[in-house]
C-alpha cells in the first residue's frame, strides 16, 4: 500500500538519417544528395536531439544557410515535413491497448511519466497527441537539453512525479540503454516487447536480462 508506482512509457528511438529512405519519405534521392544530407544529419543530430537546434527556429535555419546549398536546404526541410507526418501516422496507429491501459492506470490514481529523446518536431507531435493528456510529467530531451541515458533526465522525471526510484515502474523498448540506466537509478525497468513483435525493422532486440511485457495490458502484473 506504501507503494506508489510510476509508470514510465519510453519512445521508440532512431537517428533522423533512418527516416531518408525514399520508401519511408516519399522522396526519391539520388546517392550523392543522399550522403550531403546524411553527413549534414550527423553532425547536427546531437545538438537538435537536445534542443539545441530546432527545426521551427531561425538557429537551425542558419545553420542549414552555412553548410547545405541552396537545393539541399529545401531537400532538407521535404525531410522535416515528411518526418513530421511519418510522426504524427504513428499515433494514429497505436497499440489497441494503449488507451484503456492508461485510463485504468488514472483510474487507480497511478503517476505516468514520460521520458524522451525527441526532437522539436517530434515534441509537437507528442503533444498534440491523443496520449498527451495522460501524463503527470513529460520529459523531452529537447526541451530539457539531456537525453537517455543520462540519468539526470530520469531524475527530473522522478522529481515532477515526486517519487522514490523503487517506486517506479519503467517501461521501454530499450533504446539508448534506458532499461540499464533505470535499474542502476533503483527503478523496476520492463522491456515493451510488444514493439519487437511488428513487421517493421527494429533497431532493439529483446533483452532476457529485464522483464518482459509482451502487450500493454502486462503491465498492469508487473505493478502488483
């Protein structure tokens, strides 16, 4: 009874240069405009990850200005565009059991955190999003200017939800060593299995080290 569970729901991870794939975009690029964007993508992906460059501000504006041409700009910004509808179809296909495990979980007066590694782009569609509203606490990398697996964002998201780290229940795909930094904080870290179970390449695999939640609704074993 003295227990206060948590419930921490990890995003799915993946370098924007994943989404260049003409079958994922919509936009066909030949090897070359595809290497200059890839090699622009590396060098500014940490920055953008942590908030230090947005898409929707002037910084990262000029800074397409200052290393891309003209016509690889505007390729660039079609990436944005396409990655943010990609973004926004994927909560328009979540897992069926995704909302009624979250009422049930408000139901039994149970904090949900959020913890992200996300750009700008992504943050506004998660925000706009039908999940949005269930959560007690969000933690956006680009917003906070810290990203998993730094444990400092873990902390934040603990302190918002004023809770003791074995008082959670961390859930995630495993991505950016998340589920390892969450048992080395004291937190009780399940791997969201039923990720891995889609017919879509996946960057993570299970990891029998952890427990298992083959759907959404196994959480709520876990909790007991």
């Amino acid at each position: 009874a003295s227990w206060r569970p948590v419930l921490g729901i990890g995003q799915p991870d993946g370098a924007m240069s994943m989404i260049l794939n003409s079958t994922k975009t919509g936009i066909v690029l030949d090897w070359e405009d595809k290497g200059s964007i890839e090699r622009f993508i590396d060098r500014c992906w940490s920055e953008h990850l942590d908030g230090k460059l947005s898409v929707d501000g002037a910084d990262l504006s000029q800074f397409t200005r200052r290393n891309l041409t003209r016509r690889m700009a505007e390729l660039f910004d079609k990436i944005i565009q396409k990655r943010i509808l990609s973004k926004r179809e994927c909560f328009e296909h979540i897992h069926p059991e995704i909302i009624p495990l979250l009422k049930e979980l408000k139901a039994r007066k149970i904090k949900i955190g959020l913890i992200s590694n996300c750009y700008s782009e992504e943050r506004d569609v998660i925000k706009d999003s039908i999940l949005f509203e269930y959560f007690d606490s969000a933690c956006m990398s680009c917003e906070l200017e810290m990203k998993k697996p730094d444990v400092k964002i873990f902390e934040k998201c603990m302190k918002d939800l004023d809770v003791l780290p074995e008082e959670c229940i961390y859930v995630g795909d495993g991505g950016s060593r998340e589920l390892e930094t969450a048992r080395k904080l004291g937190m009780n870290p399940v791997q969201a299995v039923w990720y891995l179970k889609e017919e879509i390449p996946q960057l993570e695999k299970r990891k029998p080290e952890f427990l298992q939640a083959e759907s959404p609704f196994d959480i709520l074993y876990f909790k007991e």
